[in-house]
C-alpha cells in the first residue's frame, strides 16, 4: 500500500495530480482512494489531497503518516515532512525549495522549470513522471490519466504528457525507482 499526499497553493494541480494517481491507479485494478482538502480561497490558498493506492481494500482514505509527499510550497514541506513515514520521500521543485529541505537524504529535488519550459501548468505532471517509480504507476497507466483528466480540454494533453514524459526522464536519469 502506498499512501501519497500532494499539497500546494491552490492553481498548481494538487488536486489534478491526486487525481491523475487514483485514474492510473484504476487503470490497473488497483483499490484507491482520493480525498481533496483546499481552504475557501481556492487559488492562492492552500489545497493538498491524500491518496492511498493498495492491493487490498483501501480501509480509510485518511492519512497521518505518508510513504510520499508531493510539496509545491514551503508551508506544505513544513506540514507534512515531519509526518513522513520512516523511509519515506519527498518530492519538491529544486529551484523553489529551501536548502534545509533540499539537503535531507530522503528529498527528491525536481527541476520543473528546466523540464517544462514555459508551461508552468505542467509542473505537476512533471512531478506525476518523476515520481512514478516510487507509486507502483506504469507509464502507460499514467499517460492514461492524464488523458483522462484533460478529456475536456484536448489541446493540452500533447503538452502535458510532454510534461509526464520529461519526469520520466528525469527519474530515470537520475537514478530513482
């Protein structure tokens, strides 16, 4: 069982990379669960999800201690790198994140403006690549839900799993499964 959580402001896709986990997690007869959380703000404020991603059935989607953090901004690192299970990681954008988080040994800085470019509204999906090998995810599942999730907006989904694979690459090149 993985348990995953991914937080941010609110307009950096914490919720559309939680929910991208739970679409590939499906694609592969996979028990999840996917539990949103953003304050009234909406964008600007602060959104994180939780997701548990099991063989077996998933008991509660509520998280205390993660296997996998997914962090956009300091407060989330703040929040929840203290919660992380033992051997647990975290995922944070490399050019944005504190050196007191990036020199811990279980952090996985990501360079997403260097693996976007210009679309900062595939830097979650970019993390999504990055990521994969510590969910269980096959690419192929993965690139599903990002279909999925972008169903109702076609001209992005070339551009975003553009996004997805630079991740992938970026993963393998740096060693991480």
């Amino acid at each position: 069982m993985k348990q995953i959580i991914v937080s941010g402001f609110g307009g950096q896709g914490v919720l559309s990379l939680g929910l991208m986990l739970s679409y590939a997690a499906m694609k592969e007869n996979k028990n999840t669960s996917f539990l949103p959380s953003y304050g009234p703000e909406m964008r600007g404020g602060t959104a994180n999800c939780s997701v548990v991603i099991s063989e077996k059935e998933v008991a509660s989607p509520v998280i205390s201690r993660p296997d996998l953090l997914v962090a956009f901004n300091e407060p989330s690192l703040a929040r929840f790198v203290p919660a992380l299970n033992e051997g647990g990681r975290f995922f944070v954008d490399s050019e944005t994140a504190k050196k007191e988080y990036l020199t811990k040994s279980n952090a996985v800085a990501v360079p997403l403006n260097e693996l976007c470019g210009n679309n900062k509204k595939g830097h979650n999906i970019a993390m999504f690549g990055a990521m994969l090998g510590f969910t269980g995810i096959k690419l192929e599942s993965a690139e599903y839900a990002v279909r999925q999730v972008f169903k109702n907006k076609p001209q992005f989904i070339d551009a975003n799993l553009g996004c997805l694979h630079a991740g992938v690459d970026f993963a393998r090149k740096a060693g991480l499964k």
